[in-house]
C-alpha cells in the first residue's frame, strides 16, 4: 500500500482532480527546470491555482515528485491489464505488454526521466513504495515472458527477473534519449525494433512457427 499523501480536502474525487493539474504542471517544470529549482509556486503558476491551495493537498514538493512518479507507475498497472483484456495468446500478449509498457514512457517521458535522477529526494517510505510499485509493474512483463517460455515459445530464461529489465531499460530509453531518437526513428519503429530484437534472442523454432501464422503479427500488434 503506497503511503498516503496529506491532504485537507475530504472530496476525494476533487483531491484525485486536483493532483491530476499538479502532476502535469510539475512534471513539465521538473523535466525542464529540474526538481531542485523548480518552486511551489511556479507549479502553482503552471496549474493555474494559488500556491496556497496546493498545499491543502500535498505537505510538501516531495509529496509531488511522489505523485508525479506514481503516476507512471499506475500508468504501466492500469494501460497494460487493459492492452491485454481478452488476449488469450501468450506470444500476442507479451508483444502487447511491451507495445503499451512503451507507450506509457512516451506519454510521459519527463516523469520517467525524473525516476532516474531524482528518486532519492523522496522520504524514506516513499522511495520503499516507488521500488514497490516498479517490482508490480515489472511484473506484467515477465508474467508474459514466462507465459511463453511454459508454452515452448521461448527457450527457458536464467533469470527471469533480469530479462525483464532489459526490456524495461530498453522501454526506459526512448525518454532517456528521445532528443535523438525522435529525430532518427518514430516511436512505432523504435517499439517494433525492441520486440523484433528480444524475439530473436528469445524464440525457439516453435514459437516461429507460431508466430509466422499470427494474424497482422504481433510485433505490430497494438
């Protein structure tokens, strides 16, 4: 259970409304600014609010940080279930997970960049729920990576945990560097790259055969 962030107001859709302006106002300034230089206020500026009413719904500018990389998090949990309503597939599926996995990065590439520089600035038990939140996300990915190695798709996996995050890094990437990659490749190109790449290293002659009689292929599958 991630910890709870202080607010006054008792509305929670209102608290839910409000956080939703603040993370978008911070994450823009953070990833332009940086954390440390951005303001309360100049958030409060961006948000269209008072810096006073901010704080009826965070303490502090940690609080948002927390918030803002929360919400990638919840982004993987909440975009990738639903990605994959209805999917029976294993191969399909794991394509499917990485195609939105991908996605959410792009969404919100400032907010992920902001996870690697600035998630010591947070409080001790908020850093515990961060690292907790990306272990569940994770594990939408080598669910289906694991899915496929018990069907024969994939030849079996020495360590599950770190195949996963090659892949997650691989995703990561695209904001780590999408001031170059968007000037070489989209990001459909550079998704299809990812998944082409991990099925060549991955995929044993039966999950070829597999896959070469999957309708529209799953690599472009979205």
């Amino acid at each position: 259970m991630p910890p709870k962030v202080y607010t006054s107001v008792d509305d929670e859709k209102l608290v839910e409304k409000r956080r939703e302006q603040f993370v978008a106002a911070a994450s823009e300034l953070f990833g332009r600014n940086g954390f440390h230089t951005t303001t309360i206020k100049e958030i409060a500026q961006r948000a269209g609010v008072s810096a006073g009413l901010i704080y009826a719904y965070v303490k502090t500018k940690e609080d948002i940080l927390f918030l803002v990389l929360q919400s990638v998090l919840e982004g993987y949990a909440r975009e990738i279930p639903k990605a994959l309503e209805g999917m029976t597939d294993p191969l399909q599926r794991f394509c499917t997970a990485v195609r939105t996995y991908c996605e959410v990065v792009a969404a919100k590439p400032d907010a992920t960049l902001l996870a690697y520089r600035e998630t010591k600035s947070l409080s001790s038990e908020q850093k515990a729920a961060i690292k907790d939140m990306e272990l569940a996300s994770n594990r939408l990915i080598s669910d289906c990576i694991d899915a496929c190695i018990r069907a024969g798709y994939f030849r079996p996996a020495k360590n599950l945990e770190l195949l996963t995050y090659r892949i997650v890094l691989l995703a990561h990437g695209w904001a780590l560097k999408a001031w170059r990659f968007r000037e070489i490749v989209s990001l459909d190109e550079y998704i299809a790259e990812e998944i082409d790449m991990f099925l060549h290293a991955m995929m044993t002659d039966a999950g070829w055969n597999h896959f070469r009689g999957m309708p529209g292929r799953a690599v472009n599958t979205k």
